[in-house]
C-alpha cells in the first residue's frame, strides 16, 4: 500500500511540475521580464503625452527654461504658471539659455536638454558656448556650461554659438551634439561632436555636419529620422528666413537638398524649427517659431514632403520661443504636474 501511494504521489508532482513549467514558460513569452517592467530592458515606454521645452523671450528674465504638458500634442498649458523650472544664473556662464532641446535617451529612462548660452541682450555675436544637462526624473538636473572658445584652440574669430539639439548615434552608441556656429565673416554651418559618457563634456572637435550649398548661412538644425534616412530641417538665416530641408542615409554626414523648398506654411519670417512623431501614428508635427509675429505654427506631415498648418486645431496658454517637444509617459506627467 505505501508502495501505491509513493508512485501515486511521485506521478502528481511530477504533473504538477510539468505543468508549472509549461505554464512559466508560456507567460515568459507573454509577459516582459521584471527589468522590461521596470524599464530597465529594451522594451519602449508606452507614451500618453508630450512635454514640450521653451524659452518666453529676448529678456534675461525670459531667457530662460519652461515646461508645458499635452495630452494630444495639440494643446499645451504651461507648468509652474509659465515661469522658469530652472534658474539660468545655475547653469550658464552668461546668465541666460535660449533654444532648449530635450531628448530621451536610448535607454528609456535618462534624459538629456542642452541649450544655447546667451543673454541676447550682450548682442547677438556675444555667445561662445551651450550648456549640457542630465536628468533621471525631469524635474531634477544635473548641468556643464561649455564654452567652445576656451575649450579649443584657435577660436578667436568664433563668434557665435547656436541652438544645439542632442541626437542618440545608433552606430557609434554616443551621444551627438549638433549646433550652429559662425567665425568672422562666413556664413553660419552646422557641426556636429561627441558628448562624453557621462554627458559632461565633448569628446573631440567639433566636425562639419552640414554646409549650405547656396554658400548662405543655416541655423537651428533639427534631425527626424524615418525609413531609414535622417531629415535636417535648417533655417536659412541670411535670406528669406525660412525652413528647409536635406536628406542623407547616414547622421553625420551626406546631406543633399530635398529640394529648393521652404516648408514653413506662411510668408512671414520663422526660425527654430522642432519636429516630433504623435503617439497616435498619423504622422509628425513640424513646429516653428514665428518670432515676428509673437507666435507658433503648427504643421502636420507624414512623409516631410507636404506640410500642412493646423492652427485651428492647436491652443497653448503661454507664448514660447524657440522650443522642442518629447513624447512623455503617465507617470512622467504625473511626477511633472506634481513639482510644478
């Protein structure tokens, strides 16, 4: 009899062993590891809104950093009662940041702003630098100002350094830095470097990215990359101010016209153009500042080809300048509502 019951037993756990593992091995393939989770792992975060980075205006009171939320990435309203959420004095060896751009990083979870550091009131051939920041919550940053005259040898004729934007190198698994800078009397050109591991500093010299093929000056630089070819949106500076676009298969180099174009959908003059993907998956949205008219204008495309305005769809409760947008999670919303 024990003998029976001692078989009986061994074959039911034997089941139910089978069985658990059966089950474990199911559910690993259903459900994301514990680090996925976390967002730790590769897995991408499920977005629910957009924040979106400014400065108010060419006063060192307002040049300074803001923060809005949007659901939809069609209406904004400011946090912190549009007042700034870090202090520039902190920060910056001028005292004042412009053209803030903010990007998540490649691991999900880390974020990085960088902006210009200018007070526009020194002149606009006054600023020699940008200023890196780091952060794993978005409402508590670490920053380096950088000055590039100081930092390189022969720099004497620079004078002038703008709008940096921050992009993730697939290739080189590094942090790329690009921005606009001008020495002496030749035009504006975009270059791009190497931020260091811990965002901190540069790695290297800075390297031509684009140059405009018309010999004129191009600023405020912004990459979108989609189908495996990236799009640098500029502004012509010198000209009609307006927004163009080039094209390459690679990041840091080969950019070609797309054509003789502007995008922009209106005549007046704009600068700062910032691009992003809705969450929804109809297509992307190109904004710009229309720094004249004391507004914004938003555009929709889904082949950054044909550009349409959208204005009757956009509200914002505050006035930016020069700005970028990031898609955001709930729970980011949430921590940023709650600090601000």
């Amino acid at each position: 009899m024990m003998k029976i019951f001692v078989l009986y037993f061994l074959r039911q756990t034997w089941h139910f062993a089978r069985i658990t593992f059966i089950s474990a091995v199911i559910l690993g393939m259903v459900l994301p590891s514990s680090a996925q989770r976390r967002g730790t792992g590769k897995a991408k975060p499920v977005f629910s809104g957009y924040l979106f980075t400014y400065f108010t205006g060419n006063d060192k009171s307002k040049e300074q950093i803001c923060f809005a939320l949007s659901d939809d990435g069609y209406h904004f309203k400011a946090l912190n009662g549009n007042q700034p959420v870090i202090n520039s004095a902190d920060i910056s060896e001028t005292g004042g940041v412009r053209d803030p751009h903010i990007l998540r990083g490649a691991d999900g979870k880390t974020f990085y702003m960088v902006a210009t550091d200018m007070v526009s009131a020194k002149g606009w051939n006054s600023n020699r630098g940008l200023v890196l920041m780091k952060s794993d919550d978005l409402v508590h940053w670490t920053s380096t100002a950088i000055n590039l005259q100081t930092q390189y040898a022969g720099q004497d004729s620079l004078l002038r350094v703008w709008a940096p934007q921050t992009i993730y190198d697939e290739q080189a698994k590094k942090y790329m830095i690009y921005f606009s800078t001008k020495y002496g009397s030749q035009p504006d050109k975009i270059v791009y470097v190497y931020a260091n591991k811990d965002f901190t500093g540069l790695e290297g010299a800075p390297g031509q990215l684009f140059f405009n093929p018309e010999q004129a000056a191009c600023i405020d630089g912004d990459i979108q990359q989609k189908d495996g070819k990236f799009y640098l949106f500029f502004k012509t500076e010198d000209r009609r101010p307006g927004i163009k676009v080039a094209v390459s298969d690679r990041l840091t180099g080969g950019y070609k016209m797309q054509s003789n174009d502007y995008v922009q959908q209106t005549d007046k003059p704009v600068e700062g153009a910032g691009t992003f993907r809705l969450n929804d998956g109809s297509g992307y949205i190109l904004m710009y500042d229309m720094y004249t008219s004391g507004r914004y204008q938003f555009t929709k495309t889904t082949d950054f080809k044909n550009f349409v305005a959208i204005d009757e769809n956009i509200s914002l409760d505050f006035h930016p300048r020069h700005g970028t947008v990031m898609p955001v999670t709930a729970e980011e919303m949430k921590r940023l509502s709650s600090a601000w």
